[in-house]
C-alpha cells in the first residue's frame, strides 16, 4: 500500500505492519488497541507495538496525513436534505 501527503507530497510505502496501523487510524481507535491488533497478526511484544505504532503514527502526522486527538473523533455522517 501506498499514501502520499497532499501537504507535502511525500509518498510513504507502506509494509504489512504499517497497513495494519494505517487501516485502524479511524479516529476511534486508541493506539493501545491498534497495538493489540499488530500483536495479534504479528509476533511482537504489546509495549514494541505501541512504540512503534506511535512512531510512524507521528510521522504521519508531522506530514499532514493523520491528525493527532486525545479524543475519538466525531463521526459525521453526510448531511441530510432538509
């Protein structure tokens, strides 16, 4: 998987491990539990997985391709017809 930052153009290729952290960055799932999720199809140590996870996440962010929030992100679905 590929993704590339609309603010800076950056392309990131994305290995089996950053896919998994990329597709769980919904905005309502906290890193413990996308940590949990590595853990689960990957054979590495809860604390690892967090550390990293935060990591590329960061990284992520300091290019404008995620944003960071202590708090879930309101779901907002599409506004209906009046």
């Amino acid at each position: 998987m590929m993704i590339m930052s609309a603010v800076d153009s950056t392309f990131f290729t994305l290995d089996e491990v950053a896919t998994v952290i990329w597709q769980a960055a919904d905005g309502q799932t906290p890193l413990s539990q996308i940590a949990g999720r590595i853990c689960e199809q990957f054979d590495v140590d809860h604390q690892q997985a967090e550390r990293d996870a935060e990591l590329f996440i960061d990284e992520l962010a300091k290019h404008g391709i995620l944003l960071l929030s202590d708090k879930p992100a309101i779901n907002v679905g599409p506004q209906q017809e009046r």
